[in-house]
C-alpha cells in the first residue's frame, strides 16, 4: 500500500448497537419460499400422473419425459441469470436454429464430430456476443435486440437451408441426444443436471452472483458502487448464447436433422419455465433451484398430459393456465390475507 | 429585520395568507405571505430550499396547503386542481415546459383548453386565430400550424410563454425563466414582461440572479427555510441587505470540526471539462482536509464529482492522485484507486433496495470478503458489522432489506459501504440532505474524524451552515465553473452567497 494511504483507527468511536445477524434462519425462510410451494406443486402433479396413468412410473417412460425441459431448461438457466439481472434474450431459439445450420453446413462437409460440437457451441457464443455487445456496449433495450436478432439468426438459417433440411450427422453425433450414460439415465439429463449445478453456484455462491443481484434491483446504484454492470451483462448474454449453443448440439442429435423452423417458440417456454421458477420479471430476485423445479413441474405437465392424449393445443392452454395461476397465487394470498 | 410592507397602489390581485405545507419529514413552508399587485413584478428570494418552488406549486393548483388563504380580489379561494387555478387567472412559465414535439405551434398553446366547436369538436380555425393573436400579443412572429419539432430552442420557449398566456392570464407565475436563455432571448424576455405589465397582469418572477430581479422587478418577499422574512420595494432595497435576509441565519449550529493537519495534496485536478455541465476545474485536495463545494443548485457540481469517480468521463484535463496522473473511466477504476463518492440521490444511486444490509455493504469490497471468486458469508457479516456498528447504525438485523431504513440510517449504510474499502479520498453530495437530526449529527462527526485521519473529504452541499461549520476550506461554483474561494475569516454566509449567484465587488 502506497505511503498515501490513511486507514481508520481499529477501535470504534462511537459505542455502536449490537446488530444481529439474521433474524430468520435461512432454513425457516426456504420452508416459506416460492421454491418449497414449486415442490410440494411438482410433487402432487408427480402423484397425480402416476394415478392417471399406469405407464407413466415405467423408469423408461420417465427417462423419455425428461426429454421434455432438459433442452429449454439448459437455457433457462443461464436466461434465469439474465432476467434476475434485469435483461432478457428472445433469440435463444434463433441462436439454435442458426448453430443447428452451421453444424449442418460443416457436416455436409465432411466435419468429424468434435468439429461439429465446437463449431455449435462457438455459433451461440457467437451470437451471445452480438447479443451483449448491442446491448451493453450500445445501451440498447435487451427486449428490443434480441427481437431483432431474433428474426435475423433464424433468417440467415432459412437463406442457407430455404426448404431444404440437413439430415445424415455421422452415428457419434447420435451420442448426444439419443445416448444413455447409465441405465435410463440419458446425456442430456446429466448436462442438465451439471448446467443446474454450475449455474446455481454462480449465481447463489460467486461475486459474479452477487453482483447480478445487485444489478437487477438497481443498475444505478450498482454502478455507483463500482460494478462494471455493461461488462456483467456482456458475460450474461455471452453464458446464454453458449447454453443455446449446447441445447443445439443436443436438439439437433436428438432429431438427427436440422431444419431452419428447428426450436420455434422456444424462447417463449424458456421465459415461462424461468418465471414459473419464481424469477421476477422485472429483475432483481429468484433462483436456480426454483429454475430446476419450473423445469421438473413443465415436464411433468406436458408428459402426463401426452399420456393422457390431451392435443398439443389443450396442452398449450395448461401450460398457460399454469404459468397465470401459479404466478397469481401469492398474490392472491396476500390480498386475501390483507383484508 | 421585517420591513412595513409598503403603500400598494391599488389592492392586490392575489394574496397569500399564512400558508403552510408539510411534507413527510419536512416543513416546507411555514406560515408564508405573499401579495401580488397588478400591473407589477414581484421578485421572490431565497436560498435553495426556502420554498419558493413549493409556493409555485401551491399557486397552481398541484399542491393543496395544509393550512392558510389564498384570496383572489379580496375573495378567500381555493385551487383544489391545476384546472381551478388556470379559471381564476394563474398561469406558470416554468424552467422547463413540457411540450409536444409532434403537434403543431396552435395544438401545443391550447393543450387541454382548446375552443370547440358547438358539435364539440376542436374548433381549428378559431384556435389558430386566437394562437396568433397571442404569439403577436408577445411579439413573436410564429406559424401556428409549424410542427414544434421542426422550431429552435427559442421558438419553442415563446410556445411556452404563449401557452402559459392562452388561458386568460392575470397572474403570471415566471420560475427562473431566464436559466436556459442567451442574452438576446433574455433581453426579448425582458420585452416581454414590460407588455405583461402595460397589460396589469400581476408578475410573480423568481430568480438567483439579482442583476435580473434589480433590473425588473418592482417588489420583493424573502422567504427563508421555508418562512417568510420581509418584503418591500425594489427601489429602497440593496443587494447586501436583501444577501443578508437571504442568508440570515446566524451559524450557531455547534459543528464537530476537529482541526486537522492538513497534508500533502491527495488530489489534484487541472482543467476538467465537460461539453455541457462544466468548464475549466481546477483544484488541489488535501490529505486531513474538507473541501467544501457551495453553489446553487444547477451550478454543476454533482456534475464534476461524478467526473472524478468515474461516472462521466471529462472531454478535457487530467488528475492526479498524489504523485500520478490517473485517468478514471470508470466507478470501478474510481474505487480501486481511493476515490469513493456518496451521492445526493441516495434512492436511485446510493443504495440497492431489495438487498440486505449487510450486501449493500460488502458490494464494493466483494473482493476482499470472498475467495477465488467465492462469497464467504461470514467474512461478509464481519465486514458490515464492524462498520454499521461504526455508524451507529440503527436497524433489525444486518439481514434485513436496505430499502426499510430511513433516510439517515440509509446514508449511514452507504457511508460504511465506502468506508469498507479503505478510502483516501471521499466525496459526500448534499450527505445530511433529508436526513434526522440525529443521524445528521453521527454523519458530520464521522466526517471530521476522517479529516483527522488523514482522508481527504470533499463535502458538496447547499446548506451554508453546514458548508461554513464543517469545511476548512470553501470552493464555490457558478453556472458550470468555479467561481470562488474562501478560507479563514473570508468564509462568510454573505461571501458565499454573492459568489453563487453572481454579484461582483468586494463584500459587504
């Protein structure tokens, strides 16, 4: 330290009050959350399903309902961050359709597998990039960027691909999403389950965490306390971009193809799992278990649903239904209890 | 000190009686007079937070007094809405009028008082007509179907006046009317508010520049912190009287200014410049000293200080920080090189509402309290304790969500929040501006213990008192540069006030 620097005396001259802690423990106040409500919610729709149908506790049949969010979960995650920050991504599906296109174009060429995984994830690093560099660096509306990006990545996939589609991924591409690690479980439900790892220690257990929070629920004063806010927003839409890149890889094994329509809509399942979760909207507040548990409770929806024949339309009705009723609910509370 | 108030040449149009408005936490008038007369302009004088916008407000209709008369001829009156005051004859040219870009010059005068039609539909021929006649009433020479966007500045003002005119005006309200105007369109001003008095409508002109208020005002009141101090006629008032009545006050107020040994310079700046808030700062900061900035609001010293902490980057000059030249561009950069900066807007910028206390604390020095990148808790409620208890701050629990303190203990966390990480320099902005009386105290001791320190303080504020009672050292600035200082025995209320606002010649 420089000889200019003055320090304050180790003794305190005014006799502060003791200030506790905490006054709730961080147990008692988990039993209350948004979380726990999501749990009891994913368990009773788990009892509901094994009631209604007789196929669906076959640890094959819930292997395959996994399927379902493993892939938008993936992106949910990195998206929860960017909502608690205050922003938002609408061109997470773009990004795929666009990875899927170039991992289409390199295998036409003869890539081998690894080729295609890097030249995935580099696509929605990429995009990320563009993203965040429009957003943080130019100050625009993240809203209004990635509406744009949005219509922009999908459309450079329909100029390289018009009708057309790319099928024919060599057999090790498969891997992806079709393989199992071990028994039912598959690949994509130990990415996901590694990405909710990683992603919750990030948020919940980093300076980088803390520093999103702060932004979210106030960029300006975050800021005025020395954050480097546009440098943390490039990194958030930098983190989505590369997910997308990963659920690409793992869609686009899944299906064995690519076509320029690949993942439409997906940004929008994506927010609805990230909200459900219990992540404002607005910024500022929500977690990535509550992400894990959005997934699992969207999962089991549309799965039981599937094994009930509901129509993908009915469906579509539930799943919003579900999102409104849920979100409304503390609300409701709260104004039942205020009266 | 309460002079007569003098023979009116007719009754006023327009009086106040015994107003008074309290607003959570703070007594904004207490008890005020005002008489307007017809056909004569009426300066009002005060410091920075004497009440004078709070008086506008009440004149037209947005606030409603807690207690008092508003007599209009002689009739008591209220002004329950804006609408009210605009039937009795009150209208306001304010320092920035909102208008429409997109309408036309006719659209924007008659917004919400248009002349209809009998099937009720705007009548457009006749509110062209009648807008004319009102821009060639004040002498401007304007299209009344120009869409505003495509006027100048200056055009747009005279919109404004006509639009504050267009209702049939007996009192006209004019709030610093002269702050965004060059000299020609403040010479076109003054034309103006001649015509407004051959007219009889009564004036009511508020200002900081007394060159103004000597040059056309035929009356003056002084309100100060909120009360009414005197009036009189323009032509037996003084400036240094009218300085004095501003200022009044004596400085009895105890400040807890420790001497200090003042070191060698901490900081210095040379030639900052921004393109539209400042020119030309120049000062040197010293380790053990508070340097006080005095201004009136607007002057552009916010401004400067988040120049230096790295908010807005300056277009010219340099710093230096002790012995090197720094350049900071940004509040990261800022921080790591000493310079902390609590500011004036303690909601918007100074605390993160919806985080705990303990996080608002620990957010600048996440890097010491963590490791490899890893919050550690307990690290963290160490940190935020020792310096919370250091402030004596007041609340529930370290856990417990910034944004439920008060205004003083909400300054006390950001205060602990620069405190933590080991400053040298430190920048407060308005630091005990609506805050307790109490937690005013803690921060002003706390402040001349850092001075003996050894930091270096500077102290922006618009309370002279506090300027006067806590700085070694006075820097006073004036429309975007500096305009004075002060040490010693010249650091006087009169001294400061004449700086501020631009009266030449040695003091009184």
């Amino acid at each position: 330290m420089s000889p200019h620097d003055s320090r304050l005396p180790d003794h305190p001259t005014t006799a502060g009050r003791h200030i506790p802690d905490r006054l709730t423990s961080p147990a008692a106040r988990a039993l209350k959350s948004w979380e726990a409500l999501l749990l009891v919610v994913a368990i009773a729709i788990f009892i509901m399903n094994a009631m209604a149908s007789p196929w669906f506790l076959d640890p094959w049949s819930l292997s395959d309902a996994t399927f379902n969010f493993t892939e938008k979960a993936m992106i949910a995650f990195a998206m929860a961050m960017l909502i608690v920050a205050g922003e938002i991504d609408l061109s997470v599906g773009a990004i795929i359709a666009l990875a899927s296109t170039v991992m289409g174009v390199a295998m036409s060429a003869g890539a081998p597998v690894p080729v295609l995984v890097l030249l995935g994830l580099g696509t929605g690093l990429a995009c990320g990039a563009f993203n965040g560099l429009l957003v943080a660096r130019f100050g625009l509306p993240s809203i209004v960027v990635t509406i744009g990006t949005m219509s922009l990545f999908r459309g450079i996939s329909y100029i390289v691909l018009g009708d057309g589609a790319f099928t024919g991924y060599p057999a090790g591409f498969a891997w992806f999403g079709q393989g199992y690690v071990f028994w039912v479980v598959t690949v994509e439900l130990v990415i996901f389950a590694l990405a909710a790892l990683a992603f919750g220690i990030l948020l919940h257990r980093t300076n980088f965490g803390r520093m999103v929070y702060a932004i979210g629920n106030n960029a300006t004063a975050a800021r005025f306390s020395g954050i480097r806010v546009d440098r943390i927003r490039f990194i958030l839409f930098l983190l989505t971009g590369l997910m997308s890149g990963v659920a690409a890889i793992c869609l686009t094994s899944r299906l064995g193809s690519t076509r320029p329509s690949i993942a439409s809509g997906f940004e929008l399942e994506v927010v609805t799992i990230v909200v459900l979760g219990g992540v404002s909207i607005l910024g500022g507040s929500g977690t990535i278990p509550g992400v894990v548990l959005a997934a699992l409770v969207m999962g089991l929806v549309t799965f039981g649903l599937g094994l009930m024949n509901v129509p993908g339309i009915v469906m579509s009705i539930v799943v919003g239904a579900l999102l409104i009723g849920v979100i409304a609910l503390p609300r409701l509370l709260a104004m039942a209890r205020g009266r | 000190m309460q002079a007569t108030p003098p023979a009116a040449d007719g009754a006023p149009v327009l009086s106040l009686r015994d107003i008074v408005k309290t607003f959570p936490g703070v007594r904004a008038l207490n008890g005020v007079r005002l008489d307007l007369f017809p056909g004569q302009v009426t300066a009002l004088i005060g410091e920075n937070g004497a009440g004078k916008s709070t008086i506008v407000k009440i004149l037209t209709g947005i606030h409603q007094p807690d207690e008092g008369r508003i007599i209009v001829d002689g009739t008591e009156t209220r002004f329950p809405t804006a609408q009210a005051a605009g039937a009795a004859g009150v209208t306001a040219i304010h320092q920035e009028t909102v208008l429409f870009d997109e309408m036309t010059v006719a659209e924007n005068i008659f917004i919400g008082h248009a002349p209809r039609t009998r099937w009720g539909l705007i009548d457009r021929r006749a509110m062209r007509r009648r807008a004319k006649e009102i821009l060639a009433g004040i002498g401007a020479d304007l299209n009344p179907a120009a869409r505003l966007r495509d006027l100048g500045i200056a055009s747009k003002h005279l919109v404004a006046i006509a639009r504050a005119l267009s209702i049939d005006a007996r009192v006209v309200i004019m709030d610093e009317p002269t702050a965004a105007l060059s000299h020609k369109e403040i010479a076109e001003l003054y034309e103006l508010v001649e015509k407004l008095k051959a007219q009889g409508k009564a004036i009511l002109f508020i200002s900081h520049k007394f060159d103004e208020i000597f040059r056309i005002a035929d009356r003056w009141t002084v309100f100060r912190d909120g009360a009414f101090v005197a009036e009189g006629l323009m032509a037996e008032a003084t400036e240094a009287g009218l300085v004095r009545m501003m200022v009044g006050r004596s400085v009895d107020q105890i400040y807890p200014k420790r001497p200090a040994r003042i070191g060698p310079p901490a900081l210095t700046v040379a030639g900052y410049c921004h393109p539209t808030e400042f020119e030309d700062i120049t000062f040197t900061l010293h380790q053990g000293e508070i340097l006080g900035f005095y201004g009136l609001v607007g002057a552009g010293r916010s401004e400067v200080m988040q120049a230096l902490f790295g908010i807005t980057r300056p277009s010219k000059g340099a710093c230096r920080l002790g012995d090197q030249v720094r350049v900071i561009r940004s509040t990261a950069q800022a921080v790591a090189a000493g310079i902390v900066y609590v500011p004036e807007d303690r909601g918007r910028q100074g605390t993160v509402k919806g985080l705990p206390i303990f996080q608002n604390v620990t957010l600048p020095s996440l890097a010491r309290t963590s490791r490899a990148g890893f919050l550690r808790l307990a690290e963290e409620f160490a940190l935020a304790r020792e310096y919370t208890q250091r402030l004596d701050l007041r609340a529930a629990s370290l856990d417990q969500d910034v944004g439920l303190l008060s205004g003083g203990n909400q300054q006390k966390v950001v205060i602990a929040k620069w405190l933590a990480t080991k400053p040298r320099i430190i920048i407060l902005d308005e630091p005990t501006k609506g805050i307790d009386i109490g937690s005013k105290a803690a921060v002003h001791d706390f402040m001349s213990e850092l001075a003996a320190q050894g930091l270096a303080v500077i102290m922006v504020s618009s309370e002279i008192p506090e300027v006067l009672g806590m700085s070694d050292r006075v820097i006073v600035m004036r429309e975007g540069r500096i305009a004075a200082e002060f040490t010693g025995d010249d650091m006087t209320p009169e001294n400061l006030v004449r700086a501020a606002v631009g009266i030449e010649g040695a003091a009184a």
